[in-house]
C-alpha cells in the first residue's frame, strides 16, 4: 500500500518542537493538510507561518491534550477547519529521569496521563472521525523503552509500553472499519524531551547531543505513514537494544545491571 499524503487531513499534537515540529515541515511539504497542536500558541503561530508562507494550510490549536475539554475542541476544531480527519498523529509527551525508589506518585501519574491516556482518550474521540476519512491512521510515537524498559526511566517506559500494547490492541479492532494503526518505536532523539523532564536527577549521563536528528526521525515516520508498515524502529541503539532484548534477554539484563552497580559502587 502507498498512501497519498496530498492534501490529506493531518492532526499532529506535540508539533510545536522536536520530532512534532519537523514531522509539520516535512508533511506540509508533501502537501498535506496540517493541524498542530501544543501547549505554546507562540511556537504554534511561528510555525504555522513559516509553513504557509510556503503554501501550506495550517490550523493552530493549543490545547493541552491531558484536558478533556481540551481534546474535545481540538477534534472539533480540526473537524469545522477540515470537516474530517485522515491521520492523526500522537507524538506529545513529557520525560521522567530518575530512579523509581525516589521518585513519587505525582509523577508517575503527570507521566501516564501525557503520554498514555491522552492519546488513548484522542483516539477514541476520533475514531468517529477517521471512520469517513481517506486511508485515515493512527501513528503512535512510543520509544524504545516502549519495547525495553531502561533503569531510570521506569515511569516513562511503563506509559510507553502501555501505548505500545493499546496500538497493538487497536490495530485488531479498527480493522473493520479500515483505520490502520502504526507505532513509531525511537531510539534516543536531539528533541525538547530534555527541557522538559519532570525529573532529571539520574545518574548516568545521557548524551542527547549524540542521538539522531529530529528530521531524521520525521522523516522515517512519514516513510512508514506512506508505506502503512504497523511498526518502525528508529535508530541503531534502538535496533541494537532491541535485538538483544530478543535473542539475548538474559546477557541485557546482567549488562545493565553491573552498569547500575558501578554507577552507585561510590
């Protein structure tokens, strides 16, 4: 299958930096029909207008997709701008960096709220929508502790595995009404995420300055959207670590384990 992104109706939340903001640029490119939604109406409205000055049409929304009230008048929004929807695209979320015994529940619960129940709450509000719309998807961003939880990412890879298990739950039910449902599973990515943890007292430094480039991830997410592959790892450490994880679960964790033990020997 390819599908034809001109002129096709795309909700992006999280799209005010980042993995969002690129995955815009790049689809406006492609001609598609954009709604961005974030938090910041300042970075929203900067980017709306470098996109139409291109010639694209773009929508501004912000909304905090953790409201109800919120989700609601995006979708509405998006539905009077567009009158309907053909992909909508889950990339908002927010990063914890810390270990588990020392963080708390406030937390845990900010964590899962932005990265699992708002999209799940999203795409149940939009399946009525997609039902109508042409070769309409769901593309879920996930990450790689999604498939492999991480020391010191324990409330982040347990929201991301909960979105990896509803997209693989989903992908079975929306079949009869013919919306495909992909997951985007990351490696580490040059992104926001880091400005925006609501922990970052780890141990261990993680060198976001190494990781890909946001356009490269865009990129491979617009790839996949065309081709309608159900599930795309991006990166060599993801690919890397995954692939351990398979063949060798064991060896992974005894590796990160004596890791952790040399971090905290001092």
């Amino acid at each position: 299958m390819n599908r034809e992104l001109r002129g096709r109706r795309v909700l992006i939340t999280g799209a005010s930096s980042g993995i969002g903001r690129c995955l815009a640029e790049q689809t406006a490119g492609e001609g598609a029909r954009l709604a961005l939604a974030a938090r910041s109406r300042d970075k929203l409205e900067e980017l709306a207008s470098s996109l139409a000055a291109k010639g694209a049409e773009v929508l501004v929304v912000a909304a905090d997709v953790t409201s109800d009230a919120d989700r609601a008048r995006l979708l509405a929004s998006v539905v009077e701008r567009f009158d309907g929807l053909d992909v909508l695209v889950n990339n908002a979320g927010v990063g914890s960096w810390g270990h588990f015994a020392g963080s708390t529940e406030e937390v845990l619960r900010q964590v899962m709220e932005v990265n699992f129940f708002a999209p799940a709450e999203l795409i149940r509000l939009a399946i009525p929508v997609l039902t109508r719309g042409r070769q309409p998807a769901v593309v879920n961003v996930a990450s790689m502790c999604g498939r492999r939880g991480m020391p010191a990412w324990p409330e982040y890879s347990a929201s991301k595995f909960a979105l990896c298990g509803l997209t693989e739950a989903l992908r079975g039910e929306l079949a009869r009404f013919d919306i495909d449902v992909l997951l985007i599973v990351p490696g580490l990515t040059r992104s926001d995420l880091r400005n925006h943890m609501l922990r970052n007292d780890g141990r261990m430094k993680i060198d976001f300055d190494g990781g890909m480039p946001a356009e490269d991830v865009a990129r491979k997410i617009v790839h996949a959207l065309r081709k309608n592959w159900t599930e795309t790892v991006v990166g060599r450490d993801a690919r890397w670590i995954l692939r351990m994880n398979r063949f060798f679960p064991r060896l992974l964790d005894w590796l990160i384990g004596r890791r952790i033990r040399r971090l905290y020997a001092s």
